[in-house]
C-alpha cells in the first residue's frame, strides 16, 4: 500500500488514548530526522509534544495536529477491535482513522516529499504534535505556544489537520473557532428540614430564579463572522438523597461558546450581576464561582493561507468554493492564533469521529498528503 495508508495504520495500532501518546511521536520523529528536520521532544506531565523544523529563515509555516484519541467505548460495540485498524468496503477503520491520526501521517508524508524535492526551500516549514488535544490541553500546544513565545518564535500561517470536512474531503474549511469559557458555580445555603424552611436557607430556590435569566438572556447577536454566543448548563446537582432534607449546597457547571461579539471578561462580569442580583454573591466568601478560559475566538481572513487552501482543494478535490465555517468545538489552533498567524482547519469527513467504527474513505486517505503538500508548496516555493 501507499506511504501514507502505512503510516496511518502503524499510528492506529498504538494506543494512545489521551494523554499517552505510545510511542507515535517516536516513529514520526525518526521519520523525520531522516528527512533533515531538526527535532525537540517537548514534554511536560504526563504529556508528549514534538516539535520538527526544516529551513532557517522567511515565513513560517506552521502543521499542526494530535496524538492521542478518545476512549474506544465498549470494544465489544466495535465491528473490529478499535486498535486493530482494518480495511473494510474501502474504508480505514480503527479509533484515531479521522481525528486524527490520517491526518498526522498525511503532514509527515507531505513534509517528507517537500523536503525531498526541495531542500533548500524558501521559508520555514514546521510539524507540533500533542497527546493533550482530547484532554486537558493544559501541557500540549497551550504550554508549548508559552515556550515559543518566549523564544520569539515566528509563525505566519498554521495549518490544523483536524476532521473538518462534512461529506467529501475538501467540502468544509475551519476559518476560525468560538471561544469557550466555563463557569463553576457553588451556591451556599443552610441544610435543614423541609418542614421548617424557616430554619434552613434553600440553594436550590436561590438559583432557580438566576438560572431562569442566564438560561433566557441574549448575550449578544453574533456578526458576520459567529453566530450569537450560547449559554448551556452542563451539570446541576443538590440534595443529600433525602426527600425531607433542604439541601446545604448547589453546584452548577456551564458553558459559554462565543465570538467576537462578546469578551469573555464581559461574559464574566454580566453572570456575576445576574447573581448578585438574585441574592447569590460570589465574593463574599460563602458561595464561589470559579472561571476557566479554554480559549479565546480567533477568526482568520482572507489571505495567503486561505487563498493557498481553496486553490489546493479545487486542484485536488475538484471543489471550487469549499463552505468556510466558524463552527464546532474549539481546537488547538487556538493557542497559534495569538501569534499573528492565520490559521485554517481541513482535514477528513469527521462523520464518525468520537464513534464505534471511527474511519475514513481509503480515495480521501490516499489523497490528503497531496492536498497539504500543494498548500506548502504555493506558501514557501518562490515564484517569480
């Protein structure tokens, strides 16, 4: 078979479910070292991270995916075992078949076949690999993004080989992603019996009517770029499993995914209003709400990336005006975005990502590597 099909079923067979990345990053930094890319194996925790450059000085461009996978689920849900990756009606399955381990040995595969054609090639072209995408994403890219900031790194354009198609390759290109903040909520009360409320101080009552304006406000109208921002309740949870105990403490966990519409400071400062308003006050010490930014929205204009992107996908793909969307979870591209760079998402169907029977069309497979190759090239080949 084809490089890029072994390289994909060498990477599935290895169980590197979040954040054990089982050696994957070993056999893609042997691949190319060979190849002539000077390599860094950054680790922090119980996290991988590869870092591979080829070429000194121009542009940056920067390809960018995971590691690690998801749990497989019950492996015995699966038509095959999850980490056995087989061919089946012209289709590659196993876990990690589109998010996202074809992608990665597409990129190894394009790098290795730019490097070779052209070894004195313009500009800088660079591989980050993590085994904390699925995860935390605490000592992945967001750790590394710091250290390279510290260095002064350069990156100018990242490209981000995450499942972004819809039903053939190419069909959808990621052009930015919503930011996600989450809020941790603990609302205070005293615990007594329900026949004496008078005695006791319901959290539940207390929140209720909080819940019913977070749950019912407009946060913001989006624009031409994100639809409005949205807020979810994730988790809600009181009681002692008594039915004649008024609980002592609510907990609540919720979400908000947003563009540039709002801040994420704003989103902060309006929910504490809410709940001020509501009897519920965070800062006094009793209650507590705790915040954690996932990441900022980024969005990336038309330019050299894009312009790159679409050309290389009606080339390969014969798809003229490819769908560019903001939509969907977050993604590591959030951390390279800070630096100025433009960052675009494409990758397979994602269809059957996070699924039992997780795969990807062997055409679509066979042709990723020419696709991310024919991007490199337009972006670091001179031209007269």
């Amino acid at each position: 078979m084809s490089a890029v099909f072994d390289l994909t079923r060498e990477l599935i067979h290895r169980v590197s479910v979040t954040p054990d990345d089982a050696g994957c990053q070993a056999v893609i930094a042997e691949r190319l070292a060979r190849a002539g890319f000077a390599i860094e194996h950054l680790r922090h925790g119980e996290v991988d991270n590869l870092w591979a450059m080829h070429g000194t000085d121009g542009p940056v461009f920067l390809l960018l995916g995971h590691t690690d996978v998801v749990p497989s689920g019950p492996v015995e849900a699966w038509t095959n075992p999850p980490f056995e990756p087989t061919l089946r009606n012209g289709h590659l399955y196993g876990r990690g078949a589109a998010d996202m381990k074809s992608g990665v040995a597409a990129m190894v595969v394009a790098l290795e076949t730019f490097v070779r054609a052209r070894p004195d090639h313009s500009g800088v072209i660079a591989l980050l690999l993590t085994s904390d995408e699925e995860g935390a994403s605490i000592d992945g890219v967001r750790r590394v993004a710091e250290e390279l900031r510290q260095r002064d790194q350069r990156i100018d354009w990242c490209m981000v080989g995450e499942p972004s198609s819809r039903e053939r390759l190419g069909d959808r290109v990621r052009i930015g992603r919503r930011g996600s903040l989450t809020g941790r909520l603990r609302v205070q009360g005293e615990q007594g019996h329900v026949a004496y409320p008078e005695k006791a101080r319901n959290p539940i009552h207390a929140f209720a009517h909080a819940l019913l304006e977070l749950t019912a406000m407009r946060w913001d109208e989006g624009n031409d770029a994100f639809p409005p921002t949205s807020f979810q309740i994730s988790n809600l949870n009181a009681g002692t499993g008594a039915d004649n105990v008024i609980p002592g403490e609510l907990r609540a966990v919720f979400n908000f995914r947003f563009g540039t519409a709002s801040t994420a400071a704003s989103l902060r400062e309006r929910v504490e209003k809410i709940l001020h308003d509501q009897g519920i006050d965070v800062a006094d010490g009793a209650s507590r709400l705790d915040w954690w930014l996932s990441g900022e929205p980024f969005l990336t204009r038309a330019g050299a990336l894009r312009d790159a992107t679409v050309a290389a996908i009606g080339e390969h793909c014969g798809i003229e005006h490819p769908e560019v969307s903001t939509g969907g979870g977050t993604s590591d591209g959030r951390f390279i975005a800070p630096f100025g760079a433009e960052v675009v998402e494409l990758g397979p169907v994602n269809a059957s990502i996070h699924k039992v029977d997780e795969h990807i069309a062997l055409d679509e497979l066979e042709r990723l590597p020419g696709l991310y190759l024919a991007i490199i090239e337009r972006l670091l080949t001179d031209r007269p």
